[in-house]
C-alpha cells in the first residue's frame, strides 16, 4: 500500500512566545465561526445570487454543495495533516487560503468563477478546522478550563448556522450578496494576523501520510452525498443516483479496510474503542443530520410561503441563536455534574420535540405562538444535545492523535448535515411530488414530511445516548 514519506527529521515549534491563552482562544474562536458561517450565510442571499450569476434552478444548490463537499470530504485529511507537518501551519496555510477564496467569491462574475472560490474555501476551511480544535485541546491542558473550551467552541459550531442566517440577511438586505463573502476578509486578515503572533506549535513527528486513505473517504463520502442530492432531483429510479450510492458504499467500506491496514491511518480506529467517544462520535453524526434541516427548510418556508425578507427571515432565528449561547454557559457546569448521559439525552428530547412542533406547520402558520416555541425548543435541544459532543470526544484523546480526532468529529458532523439534508430533501421532492394544491401548499406539505423524518433520526440520536456511561467522572 503506498504511502507519502514525510521529512525523516522532527522539526520543533515555533521559537518560545509568552502563551496568551485568551488571545489564542479568541483567535481560534473567530476562526471555526468564520468556517461554520460560510455554511449558512449564503443561504439567504441565494435568490439574487441566482439572479445576478444567472444560475439554473439546478445549479444554485451547488453554491451551498461544492463547499461542504469538500469542507467534510477533506476534513480527515487535514486533521491528520496537522498532526504530521505542525498545527499551526496547516491553521495557517488554511485560513489564508479561506480568505483568499472569500475574495474571489466576492468579485466573481460568473457562475463558474463563484463555484471555484466555493471549492477553494471548503480545501482552505478543511485545513485549519481540524488544527483548530486540536490547538485548542493541547493549549488549554487544565481539565475544567479545556471543558470550557471545548464548550464555547462545540457552541459556536452549532449557533454558527443560526448567527449566520441572521448576518446573511442583514448584508444582504443592506449591502449585497457579495457582502456575505467580503465580511471573511477582514476577520481572515485578523485572525491570520494574531495566529502568527500568539499561536503555539506542537512538535511534528516523522510519520507517513496515508493518502489510499485519503482518496477513499473523500471519494467516498461526496459519492454519498451526491447519490442522495441526484435522488432528490431525479428520483430514486435513476441510474445516476443508484451509481453514486453503490460507489460510497464500496470505497468507504474500502476506507475501513485501509485504515485497519496501515501502520499511519487517516482515522485511527483506537478512537473508537472508548464507550463514551464512540457514542459521541456516533451522535456527532446523527443529530446534525436531524437538527440542522431545521435552517434549510424554515428559511424556504419563511420567504417563500410566508413572505418574509431575507433581514426578517434572519431575524426570525434570534431566538434559537440566543438559546445556544445560553447552553454554552451552562455546559461546562452541568457536564461535569451530571455526566454526559442526562444532559445529551435532555437536549435531544428537546431538539426532537421543536421539529415535532414544525410537523404542524401551515401555509397560515404565524411566527407566534407555533415557530416562536420550536425555535426556543431548537436552540435549547441542540446546545445541550451537541456541545457535551466535543468535550467527551477531545477531553482524553491523547494529544499525538488531537488533529486525527479532531478532523473525524468535524467530518462526522459535516457528513451528517450533508446527508441528512439530501435525504431529508429527498423526502421533501417525493411528498411534494405527490402533493396537491397551490404552490406554498405543496410546499408545506414536503416541509413538514421532512421534519417528521427528521423527528425519527432524533429518536434515532436519543437512543445513542441511552448507551452513554452514566458516571460523571466519563465527562
């Protein structure tokens, strides 16, 4: 099996700076929410992106696709990259790259030019994303202080869809869509500038990087992903849609017999071993892909049934945005006290009752009482169901494998929002294809057999919990 052999010499950190924990944690911070609002800023500002470029109806998904595509398909890779040839340069490298690319989305012209930038920044965000949390789980050491962390950044992460629906409707509304990729600039150039002040390095390691293994999960979780957006649009007969399902199966399958082969893997499976990590990890997966179509679907809804602005539509997510900050605060008491059991199972019992509540949607439904409850529901179940998430995965990875750990948490949970978007999308084409009525009902009806699929993937989520150890000292 053929591998790339890394610099047989180790190289030893960047020369001794005085450790500004507080400045390293904004720095890190400002980064993964830069990363995580690139996910969702755009997504208001889709209507007159397809105006301006002259997209297709087809093509505009792609804006939102090629990003997360290979954001997630190129997370491991760049987790253990970072591990190999130093944290902070691939944190660098990376987040340099990202505001490049933001840049050149921002003066794009064309339809095609935007769709490179959009790959460019999902290559830049995979390669500082992973160094990220892994800098932060070997910079803060001190248990109660890495559990803080680790919190702020799991929160950040998941009110980072909500944050970014409201910036993408206030730059729209105010400035233009360009505007939701010209704001990365400035925080870009800050962040990049404090990192090369204030970050440390770790001391990299000769080791070899397993690229068999890197090509099949890439490979295969985009096969994945695209099988299930072909399916959305041509239906599951298609031919299309059945290679590209069978084709993710068979690599990712290969994937694990690599990595069970290689005396380097990509992903080491000894992160599985652990009951508590393995459950986390699990969930890291399936409550994302479960709570996160609750932006795409609710922001359809609003604009198009309702007849919402993009800044009103943005604003309309303020609670769910406020909710999670509030659970950031509390996680770092309540895990420690409690255990991951209780408070994972308690935010997934009410992330599943707010899409339960959205199954009752109407094309007369108001904001109150109905969506005002499932968006203080949302934002509660998933500040408490995702951010124990991080701190039980990274909490006691040892610190050669933080940035293989570190990328497989991200990938999990980047995969599980692209998945369980196409197949919730999927679900939303087929009940919607079999609708009758006007145009928003046939609407309402899609988006609300999507959210009770969604409630079954909750329930699904709750049950991983269950299997979480119930002592506390497993926090």
């Amino acid at each position: 099996m053929s591998t790339t052999t890394l610099s047989a010499g180790v190289s030893t950190s960047a020369p001794s700076r005085p450790l500004r924990t507080g400045l390293v944690l904004v720095t890190l911070l400002t980064c993964q929410l830069m990363i995580i609002l690139d996910i969702t800023v755009m997504n208001v500002a889709l209507p007159r992106i397809r105006t301006d470029l002259e997209f297709s109806a087809t093509g505009l998904s792609w804006v939102m696709n090629a990003y997360t595509l290979v954001f997630g398909g190129l997370l491991l890779l760049g987790g253990r990259a970072g591990d190999l040839f130093g944290r902070r340069n691939l944190f660098l490298a990376g987040t340099t790259l990202f505001t490049l690319a933001s840049l050149a989305g921002g003066l794009a012209p064309s339809a095609t030019w935007l769709l490179v930038a959009r790959v460019v920044q999902g290559i830049g965000a995979a390669m500082a994303g992973p160094s990220t949390l892994a800098l932060l789980t070997t910079t803060f050491t001190e248990p109660k202080a890495r559990i803080r962390v680790l919190a702020l950044f799991s929160g950040m992460s998941s009110a980072g869809f909500a944050i970014g629906l409201i910036l993408g409707g206030l730059l729209t509304e105010w400035l233009s869509w360009r505007s939701v990729l010209f704001i990365n600039v400035p925080f870009g150039l800050v962040v990049v500038a404090l990192a090369l002040r204030y970050l440390p390095d770790a001391v990299r390691r000769p080791a070899r990087l397993d690229l068999p293994g890197a090509v099949t999960a890439t490979a295969g979780v985009a096969a994945l992903v695209y099988g299930f957006i072909s399916a959305a649009s041509n239906g599951w007969g298609s031919e299309l849609t059945d290679v590209s399902l069978a084709a993710g199966a068979v690599l990712l399958a290969a994937f694990v017999a690599i990595e069970l082969r290689t005396a380097e893997p990509l992903l080491p499976l000894r992160l599985f071993t652990d009951r508590n990590r393995a459950a986390a990890y699990a969930n890291m997966f399936l409550g994302p892909m479960a709570g996160m179509s609750m932006f795409f679907f609710l922001t359809q809804y609003l604009q198009e049934v309702r007849g919402l602005s993009a800044l009103a539509t943005g604003f309309a997510f303020l609670p769910t945005a406020v909710l999670m900050f509030t659970m950031i605060r509390l996680i770092p008491r309540l895990l420690p006290r409690f255990g991951p059991k209780p408070v994972t199972m308690l935010g997934t019992v009410f992330m599943g009752s707010g899409l339960a509540v959205l199954t009752q949607l109407t094309t007369d439904t108001g904001y109150f009482p109905l969506l005002f409850v499932a968006m203080l529901l949302m934002g509660v179940g998933i500040g408490l169901a995702f951010s124990p998430l991080n701190v039980i995965i990274m909490s006691s990875v040892p610190s050669s494998d933080a940035g293989a750990a570190g990328g497989a948490l991200q990938t999990l949970q980047q995969t599980g929002s692209a998945l369980g978007l196409a197949i919730l999308v999927t679900v939303f084409g087929t009940a919607a294809r079999g609708a009758t009525g006007s145009a928003p009902q046939v609407l309402v009806t899609g988006t609300t057999t999507a959210f009770a699929a969604a409630v079954g993937i909750a329930v699904l989520t709750f049950l991983v919990a269950l299997t979480f150890r119930g002592n506390r000292s497993a926090a």
